[in-house]
C-alpha cells in the first residue's frame, strides 16, 4: 500500500537495519531541524514507506510540542517503532554520531585547522535545503490539505508562524489549529488504524517520565551534596535538553551562559564551535559534544563530549519513551482524531512558514541561488534523483561556483 493511502505492512526491522538506515541521513541531512523534517519524511515516507504522512506527522506534532530536539525526537520515535528501544538507540547513533564526531575531531584540532568547509561549498548545501524542505511541504500539504477548511488553518498558520517566530508562538499556534480541528472539522476515516507500533507499555511510559523528573530535580541536589566538574556538567547539559523548546538555536544561550562565564571554554572557541555546528549534517544540539571536548577543565576531549553529548540527548529520550505509549491510545479517540485532523494542517503551515525563514532567507541571496534550488527541486520531486546525490551535486556547483565567480 502506498504511503499515501496508509502504510505498508510493517515488518520488524533490526536495529543495524534502522542505524544504516539514518547514518546515511546523518552523513548527508544538512540545513537545519526543519530540513531534518524533509529528508526524514523522503526516506521513511516516501521512499521505504515505513508510515504514512497522516502518522508522520503526528509524530512530527507530538515533538513539537515537547522540549528538546524535534528532529531528533522524530528520529527516536521512528527508530522506537521499527525495531523497539535498541532502534531508537540505533536511529539516534545513526543520525548524531557523524556529526559528533566530526565536532570532536574539530575542537582537538582548531589550533591548526582554518574554515572547515569552502564557502562556496556551504551555500550549496543550504541550497539543497530549500529544496528538501519544499519537496516536503508539497508533499504533506497534497495528503493533509484536500480541502478548503485545511488549506485555511494551514495558511493561517504560516502567517502566524512569520508574525511569532519563536517556541511558543509555535506552540500557540498548534494549540489553535487544534481547536479549530475540534470545532470545525471532521476526522478522517481510518485514522486510528495508522498508529506506529511502540512496544512501549504505560509502565514502562510512567518510569520513564519519573526518571526524567527525577534528574531534572535530583541532579542539583547531588551536585550540592557531592559536588563534581562531571556532575556539574551533566546537570547544565541535562537542563538544557529539558527546559528549551524550539529546538538547536534556542539552546544555544542557555549552554553559552553554563559554559563561558565560569571558564570551562573559552568565548572565541564558543562561537568558531558554533559555526562548525551550522556546516556539519545532523543535529545542531551535537554542538554539546564540541564543548565537551573544548572543556578548560577535565573531563575533556572524548571523555567530556560523551558526557555532555548523553546528558543533553537523555531527556530527549526519556520524553519519547514515556509520552508515547499514552499518545497511540489517546489518538483513538474521535475527539483527538478530529482535533489532530486540525494539528496537521498547522504542522504543514509551519514547515511553510519556515521553508521562507530561515532556510529560504538564509540560502537564497541571488538568482544563481533560486536556479540551483528550482533544480534541486525538480531532481527530487520529478527526475527522482537519490537525495545522497542531490546534496552532493549542489554542495560542489556551488564550491565551483565560489571559484569561477
């Protein structure tokens, strides 16, 4: 069955299967949380057809809605779901550990490295991005927006998205498009039928919420009690993974504040890490691993990134893990049905909103740009072109064009 009718029969998969599968997207996934959203929904939509748009988003919904990485939560849910808590782990390695790595490696050899990537060569990567992120919005409004009603909430959603660009006019904004659903609309037939399959229990669910609360309230007492550079790291990195809706942006003051004032790294080294983040695929909450390797003080190198790295994922995790078992029951009622018919609508306005800014308004500075975009667009969307090599076509058009211009 075609993803955009429902899903196929859904076979098990091992979790190497699943951390091949999002290695290749943590190898190539670059532009950003919203880009993630597109090349996530490419290769396990459209292309492997693990689910259908309608749970896709959903999930895409659901993450919204909780603090930390969505597109990392996205990662975890799907990898939860195809091969239970060793694919979450093993879709969380295959998208974070290239980027990571690569962040690790970079901070151990700043002294001697320049720019890490051409310029030219980044702006073709951004480019491909605009066209990722379009293909995705084409596609989910195509199975989302089939009528006026959704085609409304979804553009008034990416008016209020443009207006409040921040975490919790976001917020605000799934919450309307949510009553609107439950006023106004009906749910579609057969949405209870294409809930992903979590072998996640309510038990299991509750534990893991309770460890969750239980680190965000018990590692400060433990640092008071038995205080510790290795503590006190885990408990500014577990925080910010806890407390930041909006995803890798937002986070970025609260680990400046946690790691610049007091000398654990150094401000200059700070923002040279920052622009790394912003050129390598992957989740730009990895920058956590580039200041743990960055530490002034030990731990550091690879022992400091892994600290910091786990801390700030941890709770990423835990959430997944304990919302979840409840969101698949809670989605068989009507009434939620009807209010996530709403919920998609206003997913899909966001990614629109966003596909403007800030992938559009960040790649797109001149018409060469929205040439190689529309090309981009058009190898994916008709020539069927593989992503891999659309991201590497536009990522060396543009190093090209950076030397001949």
């Amino acid at each position: 069955m075609s993803a955009e009718n429902g899903t196929k029969a859904i076979k098990p998969d091992s979790a190497w299967s699943v951390f091949l599968a999002f290695l290749r997207l943590g190898l190539t996934s670059f532009g950003g949380p919203i880009a993630h959203l597109g090349y996530f929904r490419e290769e396990f939509v459209t292309r492997r057809q693990w689910l259908s748009d309608r749970s896709y988003v959903d999930l895409v919904a659901l993450c919204q809605f909780l603090p930390g990485p969505a597109s990392s939560q996205v990662g975890i849910g799907l990898g939860l779901s195809r091969a239970g808590l060793s694919g979450a782990i093993a879709a969380w390695a295959g998208f974070t550990l290239p980027s990571a790595i690569a962040l690790v490696l970079f901070a151990q050899g700043m002294a001697k490295w320049g720019a890490p990537f051409p310029v030219g060569l980044l702006s073709g990567l951004k480019i491909v991005a605009v066209a990722v992120v379009a293909q995705a919005v084409w596609g989910m409004a195509r199975n989302l927006c089939t009528d006026v009603p959704r085609v409304t909430i979804a553009a008034f959603s990416a008016c209020a998205a443009l207006w409040l660009p921040n975490a919790p006019g976001q917020l605000g904004i799934m919450v309307c498009a949510a009553g609107v659903g439950l006023m106004f609309l009906k749910p579609v037939q057969g949405l209870a039928a294409e809930s992903l399959p979590i072998a996640v229990s309510r038990k299991a669910g509750v534990v893991s919420l309770a460890v969750f609360f239980s680190l965000l309230a018990g590692l400060p007492l433990l640092l008071q009690a038995w205080p510790s550079q290795t503590l006190a790291m885990s408990n500014d990195f577990y925080r910010a993974g806890s407390l930041v809706f909006g995803g890798g942006h937002v986070v970025l003051p609260l680990l400046q504040v946690a790691t610049v004032p007091n000398g654990w790294v150094a401000n200059d080294a700070f923002l040279a890490g920052y622009g790394v983040a912003q050129a390598v695929p992957g989740p730009l909450f990895t920058f956590a691993a580039f200041l743990g390797a960055s530490m002034n003080v030990q731990p550091s190198g690879w022992t400091g990134a892994s600290i910091c790295l786990i801390a700030i994922f941890a709770p990423s995790f835990l959430l997944i893990l304990g919302v979840l078992p409840f969101w698949e029951r809670l989605k068989h009622s009507v009434r939620i049905q009807t209010a996530l018919v709403g919920v998609n609508a206003g997913v899909v306005g966001l990614l629109l909103a966003a596909l403007y800014n800030p992938v559009w308004t960040s790649a797109i500075s001149k018409p060469a740009d929205f040439g190689l975009a529309l090309m981009a667009f058009v190898a994916l969307m008709f020539w069927r072109a593989p992503l891999w090599l659309v991201v590497l076509g536009c990522g060396l058009i543009g190093w090209l064009s950076a030397l001949v211009l």
